[in-house]
C-alpha cells in the first residue's frame, strides 16, 4: 500500500468482498431471478435474499460457488428470540450458508444486555449448527457509540463470524419529518474494527455505492459489504485497470464520516 488512500487488490477479490442485496420488499420472483444472474455473471460472495427465495436461488446458483445469504429478524429485528431461532434453522436447513440477523435495537437501547446476548448467542448456536455462519446487524443509525462497542464485545465473545452496519431499511426520523439513513460510515466502522475481535470480520452495508467506497472500506478492515451496485461497482473497477494481477489503486474517501443520531 503506498498510502492511506491506495490499496493493492484484485478483481476476484472486490467481487468475492460482495454480497449482492436483493432485498427490496416490492422485488417480484422476475426481479429476483435478475439479480441472481447478476450475482453468477460477476461471481460475488453471496445473494443475499429474503428466507421465502431460497428455494429459487438455490436452483438458480446451482453449480456455481456464489453462496445464499438469507436475512432472519428482517429488517427491524423485533421478531421473539424463538421466532428468529426457527426462521434462522429453516433458512439454514434450506440452503443459506449465511445468515444476516437484526438485533433487537429496542432492548439494546434499553441496555437490556442480558437479552441481546442471551439472542444472539441462541441464534448462533441454531446457524452454526446448521453449517452456516451468523453476521450481526446493529442498525448503527439507531445507536451511539457505546452500544456499538458494547455489542462488538458481546459478539467477540460469542465467537460470531461477523458484525455488520446496518440493514439498509433503518430510516430515522429528521427534524423536519422526513426519514433518512446513512448506513456504513467511516467512523462506525473504524469503531466497529478496533472494538471486535481479530477472527470477528466486519461487513459494511448501507452507503457503499460505488468503487471509491468499497476501496475505503477495505482499507478500514471490511471483508464484506452489502450492495444493489455490484454492476457499477466492478464496472469501474474494469475501467480502472483492476483485473486478475494484483494492482495498486488510489481512491477517493468516503464522505460521511459521521452516525448515531
């Protein structure tokens, strides 16, 4: 790396740091089958899909080595413990070999910590279980910074394969009525990296929309990112010299620095 805002990289290596977002709750089966082409041609990490599509995308990544990813708890994370426990062994069961899993912002804002670790920690054991791996989603635009580090710690601890930003449908009320989100931010993320554990890998989702982004982000430590972009992303990475030989590549960062509320 010849500076803080360059980085060597592949273009395997930013399409297997993709998980492509099909999540939007009008998306019809066309669209979905749309988006798992999308995911096959460009070869990313996982589809990351709704539990009632696994079935479709498990026919149609067949003999390919993009994964399932399914969201449990989605997107607000309000569901019983027990709920998400079945939802998260069924989707298993079916054929996801991730699961994405929203953690109950409430009793995390409560400091209801007992509950949050006790969740997490069953719902874990009931993925693993099944041979897929957990990530974690905080909803970061809900929380201040020391919940964040709090349920870093607690996911440490628990031993869960990842941490990740944010659903992408964590809208928060502004002064003026109106609803926003920033999803991944630098600062987040930075905070996310030192307050995890070394073998706790970081997922950013939510705001990482082009190539400059996902260059960031993998600078700050991020293994993952959630993304509707995939095309334009490594399309730019194509017009940028990026191919099968590592390459030095500069980028722009990213602007929101900021998050909580």
């Amino acid at each position: 790396m010849a500076s803080n805002n360059s980085i060597t990289v592949t273009l395997s290596q930013l399409a297997k740091m993709i998980d492509h977002s099909l999540l939007h709750p009008t998306m019809t089966d066309d669209d979905i089958i749309a988006g798992l082409n999308i995911s096959k041609e460009y070869n990313v990490a996982t589809a990351c899909i709704k539990p009632y599509s696994i079935g479709l995308a498990k026919k149609e990544l067949a003999g390919t080595d993009v994964d399932i990813c399914a969201v449990i708890g989605f997107p607000h994370g309000n569901s019983s413990t027990e709920c998400k426990v079945h939802e998260a062994i069924e989707a298993g069961i079916a054929g996801a070999k991730e699961i994405d899993m929203v953690v109950n912002v409430g009793k995390v804002l409560g400091g209801d910590w007992d509950y949050v670790t006790e969740e997490i920690k069953l719902i874990n054991e009931a993925v693993t279980r099944t041979g897929a791996i957990l990530k974690v989603i905080f909803e970061n635009d809900y929380l201040q910074p020391e919940h964040i580090i709090t349920l870093c710690k607690i996911c440490t601890e628990l031993q869960v394969a990842f941490v990740k930003t944010s659903s992408g449908y964590g809208f928060v009320k502004q002064s003026d009525g109106s609803y926003n989100y920033l999803g991944a931010t630098v600062r987040d993320l930075k905070l996310m990296r030192e307050h995890s554990g070394p073998d706790v890998q970081i997922k950013a989702a939510g705001g990482v929309r082009t190539l400059d982004d996902l260059l960031h982000v993998m600078r700050l430590g991020v293994t993952r990112i959630g993304a509707t972009a995939t095309v334009a992303i490594l399309k730019a990475a194509k017009e940028r010299g990026i191919g099968d030989e590592p390459t030095v590549v500069t980028f722009k960062p990213m602007v929101n620095t900021s998050g909580g509320y």
